[in-house]
C-alpha cells in the first residue's frame, strides 16, 4: 500500500488573491512534475484566474527558485513547500 503524503503550497500577494488563501496542501503518493502540480491547482480553483497568475510568479520549492527551469523537469517531492510570488511592482 503506498503512503500518501502532502505537497504544501504558499501563496503571495496577487496570487493568494487568485487562490483565496495564503495556503493550501497537495496530497500524492510520489514526486510529481511542477506542470502536474500547475494542473491541480488549476483543477481545484475553476473558472478564476489563478493558472495566469501562477504562470507570472516565481516558484520557489523549498529555498531553490525553479521559475527558469521547464516545469515538466521539475520534480516536486511529497513533504515539500512550493511557494508562488508574483512579480512586485517598485523599489
């Protein structure tokens, strides 16, 4: 039996406007991609504007950034912290 296990996600500014909360978690069983993590996010928020403002953030997933790297190569661990900042006007 394999052991599920969260994913938890953080949301900044613009984006936990988008999503309606500073937080939420990802249950899985195994490491996913960051396009599969996009995906469900986009699943569980329909019809709002989320997806588009994740696409503008930064992700961090742990202390690593990861937002030039493809999305299908990231892995994302269970028991690891994704966090979205969108991009922040100003000095």
């Amino acid at each position: 039996m394999v052991e599920t296990q969260i994913i938890s996600i953080r949301y900044w500014a613009s984006a936990r406007s988008a999503a309606g909360t500073g937080a939420e978690t990802l249950e899985v069983d195994a490491p996913i991609t960051l396009t599969d993590v996009l995906n469900r996010l986009e699943a569980a928020h329909p019809g709002g504007r989320l997806r588009t403002v994740l696409d503008a953030c930064s992700v961090l997933l742990g202390d690593r950034p990861v937002s030039s790297e493809d999305p299908d190569d990231v892995l994302v661990p269970p028991g690891s912290t994704l966090e979205f900042l969108p991009p922040f006007a100003g000095g």
